[in-house]
C-alpha cells in the first residue's frame, strides 16, 4: 500500500546515513531523503462543524454588524427558539453569547404583542425542556436587567410574573389533574423555585433583593401540593424544599414566622397516611 511504501522508504533513509570517519579528511554525511506526499486537505473545503451544530444560528451571531446578526431568521419565534435550544444543548454557552442575545432582542423587541411572543416562549422552554428551568431562570435574570423596551402593558419582568400567575391562580385545579396536567404544573413550580433564587430585584437605593411576591407564591403552592397528597405531588413539594428551603426558612425567620415547621409537619402527616406509598 502506499503507507506501507512510505514507511519502507522512511526506514530505508535511516540505512543510507553515512557515518564520517574519524580523521581530518570527513567527507559530508549522506541523507536519502523521503519524498513529499501530496496533502489531499485543501483551503477551500467547507468547514467542519460537529452534529448538532447549527451554523445559521452561530454565524448569525459572530457577524459584525447589526442587521445580519438576525439575518437568515424570518421571524423572532425562529431567532429566539434557537438560541434557547442552543443553551439547552451547550449551557456554557450563556456567559460568552447572553450579552449579544440581548443587544439582538433590544433592536427587535419594539412592541408589546414582540415582548409577550418573547415571555411565552422562554416560559415554554423552562417548563417543558428537561433541566432548562435553572437556565431559564438565569436568562429571564438577565432579560429584566438588559431589555429596553417597556411598554404600558408591562416590562420583561412584569410580563413574566404576570404569565406565572395564569399558572398558579389554576394550582387547586392542576394538583387534582391527571398525570400529565400534573407534570406540566409540577415543572412550573420548580421554574418558579428557580426564578426565586435567581430573578434579582434592584431596589432603589440600588439594594439586591428577591422577588417578595415569589416567596408568598411558593408557600401557597407548596400548601396546595401537601393538600392534594398524591406521590408525585408529595415527590414535588420534596424537591421544592431541597432547592429553596433553606432560602425559604431564612427569609420566613427574619419575619418572626415559623412556615417551615408547619410545613414539615404537614409533611410528616402527610406520610402517615395510607392514601401515598410513602
């Protein structure tokens, strides 16, 4: 074969080295050397992405000017979805790309009906993508900072917590639900447990707080779950406890409010029951 071939001319050049003789009269070493092999690379072939790397989305995002950063995508749905699906696929993606997303989103977010498709659409990915509630979290954090627009209707912010309202004025209804409505009810209680530890509040006098309104919402959410004792209800209101309780219980101290052994008792009730599987 032509490897073999190379390497048998390789091996041969180490042969046709002539080692000088000691004396004043050396003559200059000898070295066969192997021929070059033609590159079958070229500098005009396309460029190598990996699977599951859309170039449309990276290439609208590395150009350098404004307009073509969107250019290729039709709609805002189209532009917004893809780079959720691109965080969700590389999450470390979010510290390098978060700040252009958001200078994209300011040039094309104008109205209000923009900055409502934009809320539902992040809100959607969170409560339906496995894992993608802390990120979301995240980016709705950032979003309520960075985006300019503020329409009468509302901000990002007002927007958001307005949407996560619709959810949980229906949480009596959702924990009696079928498995499914259930599901979906659940991930939406542990996006908003996310939203509360990461959605930053900037108080006038530039103090950092959370989001009050979150705190109450969450208390109730978890009395609704513990009032419908089903185990996939129970499951959740144990992992909205791991994820927010300690924060929870602070906050509820510094009030003179003991909510979290109430809670824990309800909890502890609520096992001794023959009606869950414990």
């Amino acid at each position: 074969s032509e490897h073999l071939q190379q390497a048998r001319i390789l091996s041969g050049s180490q042969d046709k080295v002539s080692v000088p003789e000691s004396g004043p009269e050396m003559s200059e070493p000898q070295v066969a050397v192997a021929p070059v092999v033609a590159s079958k690379l070229s500098v005009k072939a396309p460029e190598f992405y990996p699977a599951g790397y859309n170039h449309n989305f990276n290439q609208n995002f590395t150009d350098s000017s404004f307009e073509d950063r969107y250019d290729g995508y039709l709609t805002l749905e189209e532009y917004v979805q893809d780079f959720l699906n691109h965080l969700t696929e590389q999450p470390g993606c979010f510290e390098t790309e978060i700040e252009q997303f958001a200078e994209t989103l300011n040039g094309w977010v104008t109205a209000d009906e923009d900055l409502q498709e934009l809320v539902e659409l992040i809100y959607q990915q969170a409560t339906s993508v496995p894992n993608f509630s802390y990120m979301g979290a995240r980016l709705c954090n950032y979003l309520s900072h960075h985006l300019t627009i503020s329409p009468l209707s509302g901000n990002f912010r007002q927007l958001l917590l307005q949407r996560c309202r619709t959810e949980y004025e229906n949480r009596d209804e959702a924990t009696k639900g079928d498995e499914t409505t259930r599901k979906q009810f659940h991930a939406f209680v542990l996006f908003l447990a996310e939203l509360y530890l990461n959605l930053e509040i900037k108080g006038t006098k530039g103090q950092v707080t959370r989001a009050e309104i979150l705190q109450e919402g969450l208390r109730e959410l978890l009395n609704a779950l513990l009032s419908n004792p089903v185990d996939s209800n129970l499951i959740c209101a144990v992992k909205l406890l791991k994820l927010t309780g300690s924060v929870l219980e602070d906050a509820w101290k510094e009030k003179g409010k003991n909510d979290m052994e109430e809670v824990i008792q309800r909890i502890e009730n609520v096992v001794l029951d023959a009606n869950c599987s414990r």
